[in-house]
C-alpha cells in the first residue's frame, strides 16, 4: 500500500506537468503535492521518500503554498535523516537480531538527498527574505558531519555572511568559528 501511495502521487504529478495552465492544472498539482505528503508521512523511510519530498514541495510551490513546501522539507528531512538510521547504515548494527550490516552505497544515497533537501529548505528561506531561518538551516548544514567538508564549509559561510547582515552577534561568531574550522583559508 505504500508503494501504491507513492505511485499515484507520481502519476497525478506527471499529469499536472502535462496540463495547459488553469485552474485543472492547479487542482492537480495541490492533489499531487498532498498526496505525496501523504506518502511521506506513511513511510518516510522508503526509498520513493526523497521523490515524495522534492517533488511534493515542487508541486506546493506551483498552487504557491510555500509554507507547505518548506513542512515538507522538513518532514523529509527530520525522518529520513535521523541520525540513528543514518549510524546504522554507516556503521551497521552488530547487536541487532540478526545482525545489521552497514550498507556503504545506501548511506551515500541517504545523505546525498538529505543535502539535496537541506539545501532546497535554506534556499526557500532565502527567496522568502527569511534570512534568520536561512542562517539557522545554513549553519545545521555546516554541523552536520555526514556531508562533505567542503560542501559544509560553504554552509558555515553563507550562515556567517547572514549572520554578518542580521548584525546577530552570536551567530556570527559561532559561524565564524566553525568556518576556521573546517578550513576556511586565512583571507
């Protein structure tokens, strides 16, 4: 029943891709975009997740509920990221019964969504002039140690520089902070 969930969320997404703009065509993306929430809030873990997460939010956008895109990042994001599931795919469960292995190529894919979806969530802030919330999304980008250094890096800088603009002192030093950290250069 999950898959079919997912299924049918795909199909009336494609279709809404397809219609001649109008007020179908907005029935059907809002039917999508639900129905893909639906899906995600049922089985979050589930390897359609990210596709029920990005292209949810995608179709949220298109009737302009922009709110309900960002829930649906962070819904992705706080179940299909949780750090436990994540540890477990890294590292396995030994003192599971039956023992988990760790599954390398299934962590990389995992954490290579939950970038995809954190980037997109600090990105709407940004287009939504909600620079504090941009900063905060930024700077949890920038701590989390799964992603690639560089990549938090540049997260660690773009929260510095919103924090720098908000004049939020304590963000701005914190974000300085883990910059030189992760290897900002000198300059």
């Amino acid at each position: 029943m999950q898959e079919a969930a997912y299924l049918d969320a795909r199909e009336l997404y494609l279709k809404a891709e397809k219609m001649p703009p109008g007020p179908e065509r907005q029935k059907t993306w809002r039917a999508a975009a639900v129905a893909y929430k639906t899906a995600l809030d049922a089985a979050p873990g589930r390897d359609e997740a990210p596709e029920a997460a990005m292209n949810g939010a995608y179709a949220y956008k298109q009737v302009g509920e922009y709110d309900k895109a960002i829930e649906m990042y962070e819904l992705f994001i706080s179940r299909y990221g949780d750090e436990k599931t994540l540890q477990k795919l890294k590292n396995g469960d030994p003192k599971a019964n039956p023992p988990v292995a760790a599954n390398p190529a299934k962590y990389e894919e995992r954490v290579k969504y939950l970038k995809t979806a954190y980037d997109a969530l600090a990105s709407s802030y940004v287009l939504f002039f909600n620079y504090p919330k941009a900063a905060e999304v930024f700077d949890k980008i920038s701590s989390i140690d799964h992603f690639q250094q560089a990549a938090r890096r540049e997260s660690a800088k773009q929260s510095l520089s919103l924090y720098s603009s908000l004049g939020d002192e304590g963000g701005m030093t914190k974000s300085r902070n883990r910059f030189k950290a992760l290897g900002a250069s000198p300059k």
